[in-house]
C-alpha cells in the first residue's frame, strides 16, 4: 500500500469517526476502515460509550477480514473498559496490518495497544492524517493529557461588538441561520456553561434543540452565592444541571438540590468567587471534554484572564447598537495597549445574514518578559518570546 492510499482510506475512517460527533461523550469520536487487496471490505465507527468501539462495528460488517488492513483514527484500546480490548479483536480474526491516526492519549491505553498489536506480529504504522485526528478529538485528548477540558466561547455580536443594549435586552441580534449553527456547537459540546447573571436575566434552557440524535450536554451554572430561583426552568427540564458554588450554604444547597439541581461546593479565589481552575478540575472528574461557555461579560472576562478559553466563536451581525451597549469582555485589568488580549484568526465565513469568525487567543508576549526570566529579552523577536511563552504555559498546565 503506497502512503496516498494510507491517507485516502484513513480519510474515509476520519469520516466515519465524524458520524459520532454527538454521541460519544465522553469517550473519543473513531472511525475504522477494513480494506483488503486495495478495495474496502468494512466500516465502523464509534456510535455511543458503553457500545462497541470502532474496529468491533466493522469487524461485524464483515465475514472474514484475515489478512486485511484496520484504518483506525484512534489507537485500537488494550484495555478492558466498558468494552472489551479492540487489540485482541483484531488479533483474533487475523488482521495483517494496522494503520493509526494518531496513539490514544488515554493513560490506560498510550502505546500499549500498538506495543501489542506488533507483538502479535501485525505491521503497525501511526501518524497517517495525526492532525485531522487530534481537532476531532481535541477536547478528549486536553482532558487525557493536561487534566482540563476544550474550552469554548460563543459569542454574539453587532457590529460595534456589543452584546445587547444597556437594559440586557438581547433578542434577537443574530439571525435564526446563526442560531441554529450555536445549536450545532452546544449538540457537540460535553457541556454549556454559564454564570448566574445569565440565568437571572434570561432563564436559558441551555439544551441543544437539533434534529439529529445528540447526547445533551450537562448544563453547569457558575452560581458563587446560591442565588439561582428554585423555579427556573432548567429544574424541570431532562439532563443534568449541575450548580457550582463556594456558598456553604447548607439549606440553600438543599433547597436546590430537592429542586431538581445537583450541588457541588468548590473552591473560591479568595474574593468571594469560585475559582476557576477548581471548575475546571471538577469537570475533567465529570469526563467533560468539550465545554461551550455561552455567558456574559464578566464571566468571559474572567476566563480570558485566566487563560481558560482555547476558542472564540463569535458571530456578527449587520446592525449597530451603540456605545451604551454591553461590550464581550470585562476586563478591568487592560489599561495600557501592552495589556491587550491578542487573539488569532482562525476562519471567517458567512452565516446566514451574519459573519462568524473563529479566534484563538494568544499569549500576549509583552506581559510575559519577566514572567519568562529571560535574560536581555529585547534582543528575542516576538515571535521567540511567544514560542518560550507557549512552552511556559504548557508546562504550567502539565503541572496543574
Ligand atoms: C478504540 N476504539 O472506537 C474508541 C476507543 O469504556 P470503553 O470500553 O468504551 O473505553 C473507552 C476508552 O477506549 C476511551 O477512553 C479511549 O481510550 C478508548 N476509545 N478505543 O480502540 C474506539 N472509542
Ligand atoms: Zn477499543
């Protein structure tokens, strides 16, 4: 097999993967081809947790696949979880090579499924389309990997960036194509977080309201003081809401919880607030992957701050709202241009009437010289200082 057919069938298995891009919370989306004397003889991919994985659904579309060629997006598992190990699967019905996207960032599989797989004596290849296969999966593999989820701001704004008017009135600014598209992004988020100013002024479902099978994500309040209504209407609706909370509060935490909600008491920042790396811990242990944060200024602003949001989607729209508006991100801190937030373009293309454009931010390399302790920094380019500063932060996570 040449190294373009390698990528093109592993291509047609990233595709497969994709068909699980709603439903395998919290485990990995896969996708598996089977291909023997050049032509495609099985297909699988990974539907939900707890049913089989992708080499097992297309181990079962096929009869016989001894000698054939396993395309997999994800290293198949050696483990035993709630399925058994996809190693000895294809082991057992004698597949002669396996092809990897990329190894399973999981500690109870990292390279122990290929080590197992060449010890059977099967050809092993991994690193075909790695790329394409850790975006699918970026969230699974933060939390597998640095111990915090994808982090996700969706953001809605008019022209001159402002997210409602002065009295909070926000609907609607966007159109209904761009709203449906935020219905997408909340069907593939693990959970939708936001703060209790939010719930107060909107009492949101926070559901994803698509027509496709889904599993919902988990609905998480950042209330520090307990004041969410026992009547909102998240309370009645299915799936799980889960507040957050450093109030210690026992009978308002009770109240909530007869009410419907689940309560769980983290750790605050020293001013009264929750501490936002402690949220974000306490959703890894939840097996979140993906959070979409859909809230206002204040908790935005915070995020930003503390480094805790990987992806801005924002969509704007054609109209004007004026300086008495509210802005996308409180942030008391900026005051000179050397404090600004630096973000980078990612994709801009239209949505309906409005234009939606996806950033990352970016270590602002002038707030890290002495962080960095790097001796006569002047003479680094930014760019030096921004490749140092990455490294400083990885490292800072790894160490969290
Ligand atoms: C694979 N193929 O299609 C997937 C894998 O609890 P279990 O049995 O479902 O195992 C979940 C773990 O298996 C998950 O954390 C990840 O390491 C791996 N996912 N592995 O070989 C698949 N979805
Ligand atoms: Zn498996």
């Amino acid at each position: 097999m040449t190294a373009q057919q390698d990528a093109m069938y592993m291509a047609r298995a990233l595709q497969l993967a994709k068909n699980g891009r709603y439903t395998t919370d919290p485990n990995p989306r896969v996708g598996c081809v089977l291909v023997r004397d050049n032509e495609i003889i099985g297909e699988g991919w990974h539907v939900r947790a707890g049913q089989g994985h992708a080499e097992v659904e297309a181990l079962k579309s096929v009869q016989d696949a001894k000698g054939a060629t396993a395309y997999v997006t994800l290293e198949p598992c050696s483990h035993h979880g709630k399925t058994p190990p996809c190693c000895d699967a294809l082991i057992n019905v004698g597949i002669s090579r396996v092809v990897a996207a990329m190894q399973d960032p999981n500690p109870l599989v990292s390279g122990r499924g290929l080590a197992k797989l060449e010890a059977a004596g099967i050809e092993v290849i991994c690193g075909v389309l790695q790329e394409d296969a850790q975006v699918l999966n970026r969230g699974f593999i933060k939390r597998m990997t640095v111990g915090r989820p994808f982090v996700r701001s969706k953001l809605a704004m008019s022209l001159d960036g402002r997210t409602a008017l002065a009295s909070g009135e926000s609907k609607w600014i966007t159109s209904a194509e761009s709203r449906a598209d935020v219905q997408r992004l909340r069907a593939e988020s693990s959970a939708i977080l936001t703060g209790i100013n939010t719930v107060l002024a909107d009492d949101p479902a926070l559901n994803a309201r698509v027509d496709f099978d889904v599993v919902q994500p988990v609905r998480v309040i950042l209330d520090s003081r307990l004041q969410m209504p026992l009547n909102a209407q998240m309370a009645n609706l299915p799936g799980r809401t889960l507040i957050l909370t450093c109030s210690q509060d026992q009978a308002k935490q009770q109240s909530l919880q007869h009410a419907g909600f689940e309560v769980h008491q983290l750790a605050n920042d020293g001013n009264g607030q929750l501490d936002l790396h402690a949220v974000m811990a306490f959703l890894v242990k939840q097996q979140i992957n993906e959070v979409l944060v859909e809230a206002g200024a204040i908790l935005n602003g915070a995020l930003l701050t503390a480094c805790l949001i990987d992806e801005l989607v924002v969509y704007m729209a054609p109209c004007i709202l004026g300086d008495q508006g509210r802005g996308l991100f409180h942030l008391p801190g900026v005051t000179t241009m050397a404090d600004k937030k630096i973000l980078k373009l990612l994709d801009v293309r239209q949505v309906g009437g409005d234009v939606r454009l996806i950033l990352e931010p970016q270590a602002n390399p002038l707030q890290f010289k002495e962080f960095l302790n790097v001796i006569k920094t002047d003479e680094l380019s930014l760019e030096d200082i921004t490749v140092e500063v990455e490294a400083v932060r990885q490292i800072r996570h790894h160490g969290r």
